[in-house]
C-alpha cells in the first residue's frame, strides 16, 4: 500500500472554453474557435457543461466529494472582449463570483490565464508571432493580478503552449489549421515561452501575493527500439513536444543539443531558423529563477520509429481505435503498439511515462522545485443508465490510480509534488473531439445540465480522505 501526503491537494481540472459554455453572453469577446467549429460543423461549444451558469453546483459536488482544488481559466475575451482596451464589467464580474463560489466551499482555486482560446483580435494580428500580443497578454494579466489579488493564490500563465503551437501550425487541428509549418511552430513556442516569463517577471518585480508557474503537456517520447535512428527520431520528437518548452521555461535558455536539433528539423523542412535575442534570453533565465512552480499534463507516451517521407496526419477525433496516423517530415512516425493499452482515440496508457517525466525533470531541470500535476485523466465513451446507478467506469479508476502510484513513487524518490488534479471535474467539450470523449468524475447530462457522480467520483472520494493507494 502506497501513501499520498497528508497535505496533497486533490483536484478536478476545468477550462473556460471547455465547461462555460455562454460563448455568447454578457458581452463576450469572439475567439477563433467560434468560428472554426461552425465551420467544421461537427459539434458546437455550446452549451459545454454550463459552467457559466452551473459553477455554484460544481463547486458544491467538488466539496462533497473531497475535491479541495479546482482548476479554472479566465477567458481574455470576457474581460478585454477585443484582447485589450475595452474592459467588460461583467466578464470581470463573473470571476469575481466564480472565485468566490470556490473559497465558500473550501476549493482552491488554479487560475490559468490562457488555455487555448486567444481573442480573435489577438489571433487575426497574427497570435502568439505578433510580438505587440505579448505586451497584451501581459497587460490582461497585470489587470488580472490586480482585479483578483484577494480571491486568487495560485496563478498559471500558459496551458500547454505546445500543444497550442503544434496543433496550430504542424497537424492543423487547431485553428488556424495550418500543416507542417515548423518555422511558425517553434517561433510561436519562442514567442509563449517569452509571454510566460514576461508574465513571471512583471508578477515577481510588482510583488504581488501568491505563486506563479506554467503547465506544459510532458508526455515520454521513447524510440521504438535501440537502433540509433529510432533513437534520434525520438529526440526530435521530443525536440517539438516539450523540449524547447522546457528548456526555456525551467532552465530559461535553449541547449547548444534542443538547438541543433530544432534547426535538423527546420533545414529538413527547408524552412528558415527562427529568431532569438539575446535579451530574451535573459528574461527567460530571470523568470526561470523566479518561477514557483511546474504544472505537469500527462496522458500518455509516445513510441517513435524513424521516418524518411513527407509528413501525413490523420487524427482520431471520433474514438474509432486504430484511425491515427502521424508521420512527421524530418521528425519520425508514431507507432500505434499492440503490446500497450491504447484509449478509443489511440492515446498508449502508460503510467510508467509519467514516472520517468517526473524523473526526468528532477535530473535535468534541477531548477524546478515544485510540481502539481494539473492535467491526467481517461478519455472514455461512458454509458449513463440512470439517476440511481452511478456510471460504471472502472477504466477510469484503474488508469487514474495506476498514474497516481506513479505519482507516489515519483514523490518517494524526492520529487516535490503538492497535488494532482484529475481531468476532468465533470464531462465537458473536448476541442477536438467533441462530446463523446469524457472525462469527468462527474456525469453530465448535457440536455438537462444535470450532473451525476460516477463510480469514479466515490473512489477519488474516498482517497482524499484516505490517502491510501492500494
Ligand atoms: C489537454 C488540454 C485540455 C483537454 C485535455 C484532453 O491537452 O489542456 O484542454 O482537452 O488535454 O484532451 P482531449 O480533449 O483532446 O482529449
């Protein structure tokens, strides 16, 4: 039997364009999404999970079950509803109630200030490669620092920069669905990389109450086999997913090793290097100095074999097992395993990646002194009954344990990490997936808004007041 520690925070992880839904209400600013889901018209992110509306209830299952931290976004567009200038009172209002809702129920609330969802203003002026976004970016979050400095304690610049930056430009699964544009890519993980720490700093210099971290998606890479190829197409690999992410978050500059390996990359791509000053680099070490803490993401691992050909996506977005396909010019190809478990979307569930990541950034990234897993969860195509009968997902409680004794193994082995928050709080919108795809502890009828524990939600239950894993 394992133990978590006794002041381990158990969370449930949200996202404003996720579960708000009200994508048109009270004076909300348009981001890209709205249009790019209409467009594709296979699901819309209304109405979501209601969160808009519904906060209040969330808020009291989650203190009902044992859930003493959640985390939410901010929506930039509800408050500068043009990405700047213009404030919205009610937008502002509305996280003022929200944080409020949190600490009546004894939930600490993880504020992240961009999960995905630039406002259109910001991303038709070019997003995260326009250089004046990142004095914007800056300034939404000054205001917000100030507006909710007696409500918030924990504070998050970026979700996932690089999922935001590889969907965007390389798979094209993200608007502006753009393909193997690797030069814009990395530019754009750069470009975050100096948003966060501009962020940090300006955070540290006005001396404001709380802490101040990032969260970036870690998934292992590991080449398919020993040969040296499959070992360098794994390093690139990695290269993209979270290496320059790291390397600029955590030790605030770029290995002489993360830089070659970009630059393979972008001359296999004949594409053009991209650009970084040296006063940049000097504001990621002071905000790498200054950082409180690193959310880590975990879903999965990834196998890589090495791959000569142009590169071809197919991403499954429907659950049906098998349908994905990523071959990566200059990179590798991902090899869907038989001998490891995959999830309906083809996502390898394998607890020991999220050990070896902790490990991992423990070695190289001596720097960092505190973690919370912010994201881990099972995507499941669950099956509601009715009212009286919980819905039976055991999957979802095997894979969430499995990773949490890694998570107690990793902390045995003197990681620092405080907490663990399960994706999701309840069942949401996925981006890319739409509505089939859930993850809640919580069932979400989204007809009625009517929320339901599942099986899951009494297990985590029970662990929060335990803290015992079998
Ligand atoms: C992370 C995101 C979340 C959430 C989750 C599950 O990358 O931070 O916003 O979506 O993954 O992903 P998906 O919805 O694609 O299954």
């Amino acid at each position: 039997m394992m133990k978590l520690p006794e002041d381990f925070l158990f969370g449930g992880a949200t996202a404003a364009y996720q579960a708000e839904g009200a994508t048109q209400e009270d004076g909300k600013g348009k981001v890209p999404w709205d249009d790019y889901l209409k467009k594709e018209g296979r699901f819309s992110p209304d109405p979501a999970c209601d969160f808009y509306h519904q906060y209040p209830k969330d808020l009291e299952l989650s203190e009902k079950f044992g859930i003493n931290a959640i985390r939410v976004s901010i929506a930039w567009s509800r408050i500068f509803p043009e990405g700047y200038g213009r404030i919205e009172p009610r937008g502002v209002e509305f996280y003022h109630k929200l944080f409020k809702e949190c600490r009546k129920h004894g939930v600490e609330p993880f504020v992240t200030l961009h999960h995905f969802d630039s406002p259109s203003t910001i991303s038709e002026q070019g997003d995260w490669l326009n250089e004046k976004n990142i004095q914007r970016f800056v300034e939404y979050a000054k205001f917000c620092f100030e507006e909710y400095q007696d409500e918030v304690k924990y504070w998050i610049t970026i979700n996932e920069p690089t999922s935001m930056s590889s969907q965007q430009y390389v798979t094209g699964t993200f608007p502006p669905g753009e393909k193997n544009n690797f030069n814009k890519c990395f530019q754009a993980e750069h470009n975050m990389n100096l948003a966060h720490a501009r962020v940090v700093n300006m955070f540290k210099k006005n001396g404001y109450k709380g802490e101040i971290g990032v969260v970036h998606a870690l998934q292992t890479v590991y080449p398919n086999s020993e040969s040296e190829e499959d070992k360098h197409a794994a390093a690139l690999q990695d290269t993209l997913d979270i290496r320059c992410y790291l390397d600029g978050t955590l030790n605030g500059n770029y290995s002489k090793e993360t830089m070659s390996l970009m630059n393979e990359i972008l001359d296999s791509n004949h594409q053009a290097h991209i650009k970084i000053k040296d006063e940049e680099i000097k504001e990621l070490t002071k905000a790498a100095d200054q950082m409180d803490f690193l959310g880590v993401n975990y879903y999965f691992s990834k196998f890589i074999k090495a791959y000569h050909g142009t590169s071809e996506i197919k991403h499954n977005g429907t659950g049906k097992k098998g349908s994905s396909v990523s071959r990566l010019q200059g990179i590798g190809e991902q090899v869907n395993r038989t001998d490891i478990p995959m999830t309906d979307w083809d996502w390898p569930i394998y607890p020991k990646g999220m050990y070896d990541m902790l490990m991992r950034i423990k070695k190289e990234y001596p720097k960092n002194s505190k973690i919370y897993i912010t994201e881990n969860g099972l995507g499941y195509k669950d099956h509601f009954i009715d009212a009286d009968t919980p819905v039976d997902d055991q999957p979802r409680i095997d894979y969430l344990h499995d990773h949490l004794v890694s998570v107690a193994k990793a902390i045995q082995a003197g990681v620092n990490i405080k907490g663990y928050f399960v994706w999701s709080l309840q069942d949401m919108f996925s981006w890319t997936n739409g509505y089939s795809k859930r993850y809640g502890l919580f069932y979400v009828d989204f007809k009625t808004q009517k929320r339901y524990p599942k099986k899951s939600a009494y297990w985590y239950q029970k662990l929060s007041e335990t803290k015992e894993l079998k």
